[in-house]
C-alpha cells in the first residue's frame, strides 16, 4: 500500500501483502500466527507464539495502520480493507455512501418555510383583529361613549366647572410642610400647622411635639 501512513513501515507493508495473498487468493488460506512468523516476519523454525508475541504485536500495529489510513488519505475509498481482532485474515467491506446534506439543509429550510408561513398569518390576523378593535372603539367614543362622557361632564360641574373649563385659568398648590427630626427616638416629625418655619418655637404644635418625643432638630 502507497500511501504516507505506511511510507516508514516497510515491515507493515510487507505484513500486509503477505496476508493479502494468503486471504484473496484462490481459495483463500488460513494461517496461523507460526506460519505468518515463519514466512512473513523471519523468525527461525523454532519459533513459539506462545512465549514469543512479537506476531501478535505486529500484526495489531498493521491492524491500527489501517484504520489510520481510513481516516485520513483512504477516507473516500469505496472499498475498505479490515484485520479483526483474533485473527489473520483480511477482510474487503463496501463502504455505505454517506447521506447527502443538501437533503437534511432542505428540510430544514422546509420546515422553516411552514413556520414563517404560520407567523405571517398570526401577525395577518392580529392587524385584522386589532382594525375591527379600533373601529369600535371610535364608534363607541363617536355615540354612546361620548353621551356617557358629557354626563359624567355634567355631574362634576358644581365641584370642578372652574377645572374642566377651557376659558378658565386652573392653578394647583401643593404644601409641602416642614418636617423636624428627633435623635432620641430615630424619627422625623411633619408639622402641618406650623405658621413660620424660621421661628417653629413659636408654635404651640411644636412645643407639643417636642414635648413628647423631642428634643427636635430642624427643619429639614
């Protein structure tokens, strides 16, 4: 065999013809690990596998050769050459083609096609949905939305005219009262009622609330 694998292995090449001649031939012979020591490996008559496994040894590096060559330069040979554990004969297996990938990356594709398709009628659906949701809103608001309006309108007059009058200015005041902190008891009091923040003494809701939870500190 002519390949970079088994360029540094003239021992393994050779290894591999000899068992090629003994299994492909016509019949094909059985050998035993003696004979292949005897005739392919230079070992003397006496020869015994049993205390000598240097057979073995080679013949196991021969058999990971090959599948080193069938994974890399022989990975697109249609015929493939295999050395079963426990025994010396070669076998010849016709590689099963590989599945083309274009089939499985078109039914992908298909399969994404049919979810487009079923996202594009749910999103199709919704804009109807939410036309039909618009337009009776603004039939509502045109009829009966806007009577319930003006009643509401009309009902709130006394309270908020001022308010819901267009010719009218609205001003609103939010207060924002002062409040004090007492170091005693870790808290912060508002005083509502107090008049002049600059002089709080003067309040007697001050001097209440100091009196009970004070002294205070402030305003803040």
């Amino acid at each position: 065999m002519r390949s970079d694998v088994f360029r540094q292995s003239d021992a393994l090449r050779h290894l591999l013809d000899y068992l090629g001649s003994k299994s492909f031939s016509d019949p094909p012979e059985e050998v035993k690990e003696y004979t292949i020591g005897i005739e392919a490996c230079g070992k003397p008559p006496e020869y015994d596998p049993q205390k000598d496994a240097s057979v073995r040894v080679q013949v196991g590096r021969l058999r990971q050769k090959l599948e080193d060559y069938y994974k890399s330069e022989g990975s697109a040979d249609p015929v493939v050459l295999e050395l079963p554990k426990g025994r010396f004969a070669l076998l010849v297996r016709q590689r099963p083609p590989e599945s083309k990938a274009p089939v499985r990356r078109f039914r992908v594709f298909r399969n994404q096609n049919r979810v487009t398709v079923v996202l594009a009628l749910l999103l199709a659906a919704a804009l109807v949905w939410a036309g039909l949701l618009y337009q009776r809103v603004r039939e509502y608001e045109g009829g009966l939305g806007a009577s319930v309006q003006a009643a509401t309108v009309r009902e709130f007059i006394p309270l908020w005219g001022s308010f819901l009058s267009h010719n009218a200015s609205s001003v609103v005041v939010f207060g924002s009262p002062s409040f004090f902190a007492s170091a005693k008891h870790n808290l912060f009091v508002r005083l509502y009622g107090l008049t002049d923040p600059d002089n709080p003494k003067s309040s007697p809701e001050f001097d209440t609330v100091d009196s009970r939870v004070g002294p205070l500190a402030g305003p803040r």
